[in-house]
C-alpha cells in the first residue's frame, strides 16, 4: 500500500526507500504493478510497467513536502530492516530528529519518487453474475494503445 504521489505525462508517482525491501526489488527488477480497487463500486485498476527513479531533485522536493516525524523517520533509513530492539526506535528518531532542527532542509539520500511508464491498463468492474467486464490496453512498439476485452 503506497500513496499515489502524482500523475504526470511521465507516468504514476510514488515514493519510497530505495534501501527498503520494495526498493532493492525495483532496483533488481524495474517493472511493477499498481492495483486501485474500490469495493463500492466494485472496481479495479490495474497498472503494469516499467518503474524508475526520477530526478533527485523531484525526490528531494518530494521529501522536503513530507511532515518533520515523517523527515525524521527517513533519515534513519532503516524501512524493512530487521528491529531487534523497538528501544532502537526512539533513539534513531531522535538523533535524525535533532539533524534536522539544526539542518530543516536535509534530504534523506535514499529517498525516491518513482515513476512507474504504464504498458499495460486494465480496468475491471464487477458483475453480480461473474460476468465481470474487463478492458485491457496494451501500448504496442509504435506508442499506440491497443484495445482488448477480456474472458472474465
Ligand atoms: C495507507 C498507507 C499508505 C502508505 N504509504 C506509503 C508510502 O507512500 N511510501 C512507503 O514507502 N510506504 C508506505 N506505506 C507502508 C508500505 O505499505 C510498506 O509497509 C513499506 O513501504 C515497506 O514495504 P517493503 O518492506 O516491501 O519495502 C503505506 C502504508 C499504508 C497502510
């Protein structure tokens, strides 16, 4: 579960750890997955392609948005490591808590928004009857987007 940053021409944004688990994924394999399901409506999107780093200054613009404990927590750096102490917490928070009072405009270094390039949409709406509806769009080699419905 990931906040959408953005979506630009360049594509849907999120930020994240590139030290975190997903990070060191995406660094080993840049190709994703965005899944958006409303229950009420019974609706889903799917988005697939191909994810990288944007420019570090998008990155750090990105974090510098972030609220000051949110800052704090990202410099520590440490998102998806092992926490042998929760103790451990408390005194990381703080020493990065404390950089920034000193320094406001640090950036954390592995902090990253991502931009995922679509390939591939799909949008699915629900049927009672299992007769779900489900449009895919495939962007083919000549940047056109083909259109296909597809078995339920
Ligand atoms: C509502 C919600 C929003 C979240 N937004 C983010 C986000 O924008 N960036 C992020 O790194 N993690 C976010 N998380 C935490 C991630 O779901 C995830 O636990 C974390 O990124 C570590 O994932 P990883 O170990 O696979 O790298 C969010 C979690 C929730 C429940």
């Amino acid at each position: 579960m990931l906040i959408l940053k953005d979506l630009t021409d360049e594509g849907w944004q999120f930020a994240s750890s590139s030290t975190s688990r997903k990070g060191e994924e995406l660094a080993a394999s840049p190709y994703a997955a965005l899944t958006f399901y409303w229950i009420p409506l019974g609706r889903q999107v799917r988005v697939m392609g191909t994810v990288g780093p944007t420019d570090p200054e998008d990155s750090a613009r990105d974090f510098l948005l972030r609220p000051a404990p949110a800052r704090a927590e990202a410099l520590v750096g440490r998102q998806s490591a092992v926490l042998e102490d929760p103790a451990d917490i408390d005194a990381a928070v703080k020493e990065q808590t404390e950089r920034l009072t000193v320094e406001p405009g640090l950036v954390a270094p592995n902090w990253t928004l991502y931009t995922l390039r679509a390939e591939e949409v799909e949008f699915w709406q629900s049927d009672p009857d299992r007769r779900h509806l489900r449009l895919r769009y495939r962007l083919d080699e000549t940047e056109h987007w083909t259109k296909e419905r597809l078995w339920p």
